[in-house]
C-alpha cells in the first residue's frame, strides 16, 4: 500500500514539472542565432546579404543602410579570402572569431 502512494506521488510530481515545459509552444530561433551558427562564413555572408535585401525591400531599412551594411560585408568576405590565402586555405580560430564579430555587428544591425 505504502508503495503505490509513493509511485503515485512521484509520479504526480514527475507530470506537474513537465506540465509547464508541454505547454510551451515551439518558436523557431531568431534569424540571428541561426546566421551565427552557420558552419561556414560565407553562408553566413549569403544569409546576411538576404536578410539586407529583405529589410531593404520592406522599407525597414533604407538605400543607404543597405549599401553600408552590403559594403561591410563584401569586406568580411575579402578579409575571410586573405586570411585563407596567408594561411593554407584555413581559417585559425582567431580569425573566425574576428569574422564572426563584423559578421555580429551587421546582424545586430538587422534585427527588427
């Protein structure tokens, strides 16, 4: 007896603790998260480059941000070319991470 108002209290307690998490809904991640996860930089320049096209077209952002923001990142690109060609064809970790912040600060700069 004592046994199975045990299970059933834990088990009580196991489905009001899982009860909040089910009742969530599924959100996509942000456009952001999923630019910054990009396995490669230049997928990431792609995504970017959409995503100006996108705000420009939908008049979030105007002609000028759009050409600012495409300028800086052809730069990233050129940048991500010359540290490849002064490295072997890699990328160290530093330089992905110093590509990966100018690619930020263009996202950061998207979000709306």
């Amino acid at each position: 007896m004592n046994k199975a108002i045990l299970i059933s209290i834990v088990a009580a307690a196991t489905l009001a603790g899982a009860a909040p998490a089910l009742a969530q809904g599924f959100f996509p991640p942000s456009p952001v998260a999923v630019a910054r996860f990009a396995p490669d930089i230049n997928q990431r320049i792609e995504f970017l480059s959409g995503r100006v096209d996108e705000a420009q077209g939908a008049g979030v952002i105007g002609g000028y941000a759009a050409q600012t923001m495409r300028a800086e990142l052809r730069d990233v690109q050129r940048r991500e070319a010359q540290d490849r060609f002064s490295n072997g064809g890699y990328l160290s970790g530093w330089q992905r991470m110093r590509l990966n912040e100018s690619l930020d600060q263009v996202a950061a700069q998207l979000r709306y």
